[in-house]
C-alpha cells in the first residue's frame, strides 16, 4: 500500500466524531494529505480551522453552486475572508455551476452563477491560486470558456463527467480532473479513465458524498482511494506502484504541496 492524496474532500461536513477518526487514521491508511474545499463562509471558516490544527489538511475557500446564490453581502464577506487568508488557501473551491439545481428545476437562470463563477475565476487569477470545479457534462464547455478568457492555467475539474471533446480540451488546457471510488462500478468513469491521460488525473473522494458497490453503506473515508488507483492500474494496464506515483505526483505538482 503506497501513499495516496485525497485531492477533494469536503471535511467539514462530517462530524466531529467522523473528522477525529478520518484524522487519527491517516498514516494508517497512507493517506498523505487532503484537500478540504468548501460550500460557503461558514463551511471555509470551519475548513480554515481545521487546517490550522492539522498540515496534513490543505485548504481551498469558495462557494459550491448547487445552493442558492449568496447575497451581496454574503458575497462580500466570503471574499474578504478569501483576501485575509489567501496565503492559507491552497485553491479556491469549490466553485463551478449548478447542474443538478437546474436538472430539477429548469427555470433557475444560469447567467448570475456563471457572474458568480467569473468573480472567483477573477480572484483566484489575481491570487495566484488554483480553481476546484463542480462543472460535469454540458457545463464543462461554459467553464472552459471562462477559464480561457481570463488565461487560468490551473483548473481542476473534480468528479469529471462530460464528453470526448471536453476531455480533450481540458487536457490541451493543461487543467486536471479527478475521480471517485465509483469508479469501481461505474461503466461510463471507467470509459473516462481510459480516455484521461495518467497525467492529467487525481483521485477523490468528495466525501462525506456515499458510494454503491463494494462501499454501499460505509462512511465514506479517504482509504477508499487505494481500491480506486488499483482499478485505475488495472484500467490502464499500468503497474500499481507507477500509477500510485504518478497520481500522487500529480497533485503534489498542482496544489504545490
């Protein structure tokens, strides 16, 4: 078992008893590091703080778009927060635009959520810092858009779905995407993982999010992620031990851990 980084994880979510295990059972497991993104300013405070007890925890500040847009204010007060502790912040994130919201309810308007993902495209420009994106299958194109117009060269599009074209241009960009442990039983990121070069990808676990198949009722936890780059390996026809230093390399290399 080789050492693995969970590249998105949304800690903070968990509870305190949860994140104490998840914590204490790091080096069991080989895990080196997380990436702990974030939903709004509370869960980017609480984020922060557990960053600072723990440098195993590398954190990202944003506001995930599958909510209601934040207030001015609400805007406001995010991003002072982001410019206060933007030398902590390794990414902003999770940002991105609402796919599901508006699978279930078509007449949300996307244009205020794309406003929304342009001003933290703009900051994490002038921060200097990567962006972690929620943008799955027709939104990918739109992100890519935004990110090109404003010259973002690290983008990490996190539990990637989407279509040939897309993956082929977000790998031109240079940007990276990410999967989870479904991809253990699920035929269409298989088909995914096929098509992304090694260098191109991370592994997640985007918990507390539950998975199905071998994991079907399991707390999800960062040692998830060994089962994953085993099925990569194997997806890939690759050694093991080189797909686990390509993907830890990887996200070394691009949240500059």
């Amino acid at each position: 078992m080789k050492q693995v980084i969970d590249a998105h994880i949304h800690l903070d979510m968990y509870t305190n008893t949860q994140q104490r295990q998840l914590l204490q059972e790091l080096d069991e497991y080989h895990i080196e590091g997380l990436v702990a993104v974030s939903n709004h300013l509370s869960s980017a405070k609480q984020t922060w703080q557990l960053a600072k007890v723990d440098k195993r925890i590398q954190p990202a500040f944003g506001y995930h778009p599958e909510q209601q847009l934040p207030t001015a204010e609400e805007l406001y007060e995010l991003v002072g927060f982001m410019e206060q502790h933007h030398t902590d912040m390794k990414a902003v994130g999770e940002v991105g635009l609402p796919y599901y919201m508006r699978k279930e309810d078509p007449t949300i308007s996307i244009e205020p959520y794309k406003q929304l993902l342009e001003t933290m495209i703009i900051h994490a420009g002038n921060w200097n810092k990567p962006v972690v994106l929620h943008a799955i299958y027709e939104d990918a194109p739109i992100v890519c858009e935004l990110l090109e117009k404003h010259s973002i060269r690290q983008a990490h599009f996190h539990w990637f779905k989407g279509d040939k074209s897309t993956v082929r241009r977000i790998v031109g960009n240079g940007y990276m995407l990410s999967v989870t442990p479904d991809c253990l039983y699920e035929s269409e990121i298989q088909r995914l993982i096929r098509q992304i070069p090694l260098t191109s990808l991370m592994v997640e676990t985007d918990g507390p999010w539950p998975f199905e198949g071998p994991f079907h009722g399991l707390m999800t936890h960062p040692k998830m992620i060994h089962a994953s780059v085993a099925k990569i390996a194997e997806l890939k026809r690759l050694p093991v031990e080189a797909v686990y230093h390509q993907l830890v390399a990887n996200t070394k290399d691009f949240y500059q851990l």
